[in-house]
C-alpha cells in the first residue's frame, strides 16, 4: 500500500536545489531511502489550515553562503538559511531570495509543511492536496485522450461515407 502510494509520488521529488531535505545524522543515513523520508520529500505547498506549530527552542538556525546565479551578490553574502528541527531530525535549506528574512519565513512555512507530513504521515493534508492534484491532472489527460479518439473517428467516418461533401 505504501509503496504505491509513494511510487505515485517519486517524479514530485525532482525539486529545485534550493529546497532540500537532509537527514542530519549521517551521509549513510540521508542516503538510505526509507518511506518516512520520502513522505517528507513531498511537502512545500502552502496555505494548509491544519498544520503543526513549530516551536522556536525545537531549531537550529545557521546562515550559510548561498550558490548559483548572482554573482558577488549570492556568492559573498550569508543569506541562505538552514533550518533544523532538533527532534525530528528535519533539515530544510532555503535560498530562494536574497533576503535572509524572507529566506527565514519560507524556510520556517516549509519546515511546517515537512513536519506535518512527518507526523500524520498518509494523513497529512500536504499528501491529500498532491493526491487530489494528481487525480484532477490523470482526469484531464484521459479526457483529452478520448477526445482525440473521437475526432479521429468522426474523420474516418466522413471520409468513409460517399456522400459527406
């Protein structure tokens, strides 16, 4: 059951590097791919009612040197944040912006995102949205799919009838 529901999900794994999740513990352990870990890969949409507080005394904040296109102004400047969540062993980095304070609230709702799909699991709201995201896209594709089906037909059949001009 698990593993479909996750193999559903793995191609909404290939995320921008500037949003990642990191085991902290060890290299060994961030590489091992375990249902937990990809369940909480998943999270980073917003506006979700029912998500987890996080509480301050629970991180550890550090502002690293950002990577990518900027230049002297990304490449000098600390202004990614990593957050960790101490008890769960949570990491998020961020870097989106070049402002640290805008680079701290994003990190702080993602983390939020990731904790409540680290905690409630399939039950999360973050996974029912992705669900109910994908069904609505395999929906779409199928109805198109058979709309095409049934222009090629009509085709075939006028040009099937003789007297169709």
């Amino acid at each position: 059951m698990i593993s479909s529901i996750l193999s559903s999900f793995l191609p909404l794994l290939r995320r921008a590097p500037t949003l990642s999740v990191l085991r902290w513990n060890s290299a060994k352990e961030f590489l091992d791919i375990k249902p937990t870990t990809l369940l909480y890969l998943i999270a980073e949409k917003k506006g979700f009612v029912d998500l987890p507080a996080v509480v301050e005394d629970d991180l550890e904040e550090q502002f690293v040197r950002g990577h990518g296109p900027g230049g002297q102004a990304t490449n000098k400047t600390n202004n990614c944040v990593v957050l960790k969540h101490v008890p769960s062993g949570i990491v998020v980095k961020c870097h989106q912006t070049r402002s640290v304070d805008q680079n701290r609230k994003i990190a702080r709702s993602i983390l939020q995102e990731k904790l409540d799909v680290y905690y409630k699991g399939i039950n999360s709201e973050v996974l029912k949205e992705r669900k109910e995201q994908q069904w609505k896209k395999q929906e779409k594709k199928r109805k198109a799919k058979d709309n095409l089906e049934r222009k090629k037909q009509f085709k075939d059949l006028l040009k099937e009838s003789p007297d169709a001009t």
